[in-house]
C-alpha cells in the first residue's frame, strides 16, 4: 500500500513534469547576472555546420551519462506496463486537475467549455498527414501524442497547472513567471525585433510562445506560428478566433491580434523563402527532437533568416546543476524519459547544437533564465562573405563555477532518492 501510495506519488510528478510544460522552476527572485564574456572564437576554416569544439571553453560541469545496462532496461520495461499507464497515469492526470482547481485555474469549465465551441474535436475525426517517425511517438502520457484533441486542449490547462504547481509563490501565475524568466534573458542578452519585423515561432503548440511574442514585439509586422501538429494548430486558431467573444471562458486571457497566423507545417521544412523572416524562436521544442532534427530545424532557421536576424532558443539546461543531479538518478529520469522520448538525446546533443550555432552565426549568446533553463540568442552574420568567426558569450555560470540564478524548483521527488 505504501509502495502504491509512493508510485502514485511520483507518476503525480511525472504528469506535472513532463505535461508539456516541462520541468518548471519557481524563478528565484535575486537573479545574479555575470557579465557577459566572449569565451572563444571558432576558426573559419570549420564553419560549415560543425565548430573546432577543441576551441570552445567548456565553463560546464561535466554531464550524467546516459544509462544503459539490466537494471535501467528493467526499469523502462517497467514503465512501459500496462500498470503504470492504465493505474498510475490516470491518477496522476487526476491529481494535477485537483491541482489546478485548487489554484483556482478551472480547468473542467474550460476543457468543457472549448469542446461545447463547434470545432473538428467533436468528431474526433483523425488527421491524416504525413508525420515524420520520431513524431508518431508517445508524448506528455498521450498515447497518440502529439496528435490528438484531448493533448491539444489539455496543452494550456496542463502548462497553468504545472505552472501552479512548482511555483507556489506565484500560484495560478506561475507559468507566466517561468515564462517572463525567459523573455527577460532574451531581451537582456540583445534579442530583438526591428520595427514591422516578421518573426517565426516554429513548434508553436496552441501559440501560447507566438502570443507572448506577440506582446513582448508590439512593433512586429507579422508573427507566424508553425506546428506539426494539426490538432494543436486548430486548437490555437479556435482560440484567436473565440477570443473577442464576451463568453470565452478559457483558462488565460487571450487578446485577440490580427499579426497572428498559425499554420501547419514543418520546421525542418518550412516553405519560407529564403532570407524573408527577423527571429525565429524556438521555446520548449527542441527537448522533444533527436539531435539530427534539431541540427536540421537550424540549418532552416539559418536559411529563411534575414542577415541580421535572431534565433531564440528556450530550453532546459542539463548543464545546470539540478538537472544534472536529476540526470544522475536512474529513476527521475527514466520517469521522465518515459514521456520524453527524446530526452537523454536533447541532453547529450545539447553542445552539439551550440557549436553548430557558433560554427555557423556571427555571435550566440547563452544564459541562465531560470534555476534550470537556458535561454539563448543566436543572431545571424550579416555579411554572409564576411571573416568575422562565431563567438560564443555563455554566461551561465560565474567566476566560481555556480549557476548564476538560484534553483528553487519543488524538490518533492528529488528528496525520495
Ligand atoms: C512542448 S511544445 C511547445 C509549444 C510552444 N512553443 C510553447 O512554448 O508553448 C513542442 C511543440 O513542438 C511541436 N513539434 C514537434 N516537432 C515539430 C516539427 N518538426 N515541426 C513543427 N512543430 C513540431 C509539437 O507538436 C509541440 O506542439
């Protein structure tokens, strides 16, 4: 029973953790900056799409491996069962909606209220596109992932509630805290927008990022959000388009903006012209990517960004102390791993990435937005032809080696080791 109680504990955390929004953090409220400093510089004879990493200062603790052996196959055929998915999930799901209507955030009403809206999910027709393999994985505890109505209206409730949950301090305004740390360290390291820019949110979700943006840039031209995921794109289009009505009892104020335009499509691929777009952001995408697919999303980004123009990159930092403690415990991870297919690859191919920036931008610049996250600005050569080599400006860690924001997430589980 108490072993019951205990699983029943963690697959609660695991809901809260990995439904989509991640790994929260409670923002600490001193944030310490270091100054910001140009590590190295990469030669221009390795620039193409893979940087002399033996030029790069690793100012980073060295990371978990990842597992692999008996015991760890064990564990994730263990997580695999139908105990843990027909049990623990559900109650899990249970609690993180007890959760959230604790804090006030209505999660029943507003489930209920979008799916009274007159919209595809009341047929639960299926999509028919054509997805790459990595996506048809099982996300977040969705059997069908990404790609069906009940994780596309869930996705805001869930982000609210996981918000409210490891942010007690701010309660039912803790997502728009976790999301503010990173706004903040993209605007502190140079991120911008140039008045009647176009900026591109690629993995969009139901355009809660391409909303935010919206605000954050009043003087873009154009936002266009891109999701894979026709579900969540209709979702978030819904969305814009009930905004103005009087009734809209949806879980977060939606102001609608006519700048705003979501669509389907790829963001290895996304049928942009070449050089059209300001900023590309990419805001808790890239953990959900095998390595090759995040090179490849950057060599798109690299190609429909306007000389000059800004990646944004908002993620967790398993170079951070506590996700690389949290990495260390079989358990944890595998918990997590179990509905993040693709973490232990993000993890590993985090320097991989970086160094592709470098090698191929004029400067990326890193810092820590929360205890755990990094928030990134990479911004593109203007002089394609130019000799001026990719700089790397990591700022996470201070002259003693610590992360320079406090981690002051809910350990709950982490004390069960
Ligand atoms: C965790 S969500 C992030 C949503 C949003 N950016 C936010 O901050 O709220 C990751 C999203 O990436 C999308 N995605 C995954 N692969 C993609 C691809 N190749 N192209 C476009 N979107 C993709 C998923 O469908 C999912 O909606």
């Amino acid at each position: 029973m108490r072993m019951m109680r205990e699983l029943s504990k963690v697959a609660i955390v695991l809901f809260a953790v990995t439904s989509f929004a991640d790994a929260f953090v409670i923002i600490s409220p001193q944030v310490q900056r270091a100054n910001i400093q140009p590590i190295t510089k990469i030669p221009k004879t390795v620039r193409l799409f893979a940087a002399n990493t033996d030029s790069i200062v690793r100012s980073t603790p060295t990371r978990a491996k990842p597992r692999t052996g008996l015991a760890q196959k064990l564990l994730d055929i263990a997580l695999s069962s139908p105990f843990w998915k027909l049990v623990l999930v559900p109650q899990a799901r249970k609690n993180i909606v007890q959760t959230a209507e604790a804090n006030g955030i209505q999660w029943k009403k507003s489930y209920e209220w979008l799916e009274s809206q007159k919209g595809p999910w009341q047929t639960e027709k299926k999509l028919n596109y054509d997805f790459p393999d990595y996506y048809r994985k099982e996300f977040h505890a969705y059997a069908d992932g990404n790609l069906c109505w009940n994780a596309a209206i869930e996705q805001e409730l869930a982000s609210r509630a996981v918000g409210a949950r490891n942010f007690p301090a701010h309660g039912a305004d803790g997502e728009d805290a976790f999301r503010s740390a990173f706004e903040s360290a993209i605007i502190q390291q140079g991120g911008t927008c140039p008045d009647g820019g176009i900026i591109v949110d690629l993995g969009c979700g139901t355009g809660t990022s391409t909303r935010r943006l919206a605000n954050l840039f009043p003087n873009a031209l154009k936002l266009v959000g891109m999701d894979l995921s026709p579900y969540f794109v209709q979702v978030g289009q819904s969305l814009l388009e009930l905004a103005p009505k009087k009734e809209i009892e949806w879980v977060s104020t939606i102001t609608p903006d006519d700048r705003i335009e979501l669509r389907i499509g790829d963001a290895t691929n996304t049928n942009l012209d070449d050089e059209s777009v300001d900023v590309v952001n990419l805001s808790l995408v890239i953990h959900e990517f095998p390595v090759e697919i995040t090179l490849e999303v950057c060599k798109e980004a690299l190609r429909v960004l306007k000389p000059g123009g800004q990646i944004f990159v908002s993620e967790m930092d398993f170079d951070s102390p506590a996700y690389a403690a949290q990495r260390e415990n079989a358990l944890l991870f595998s918990l997590l791993r179990s509905t993040e297919p693709y973490l232990d690859d993000y993890a590993e191919g985090c320097e991989e990435i970086r160094n592709f920036l470098v090698a191929n931008f004029d400067t990326v610049k890193i810092t820590a937005a929360t205890g755990r996250h990094y928030a990134m600005v990479a911004t593109k050569k203007v002089d394609p032809f130019s000799d001026v080599t990719g700089v790397l400006q990591d700022s996470r860690f201070n002259d003693e080696g610590d992360y320079i924001v406090n981690d002051t997430h809910l350990k709950v589980w982490e004390s069960k080791e």
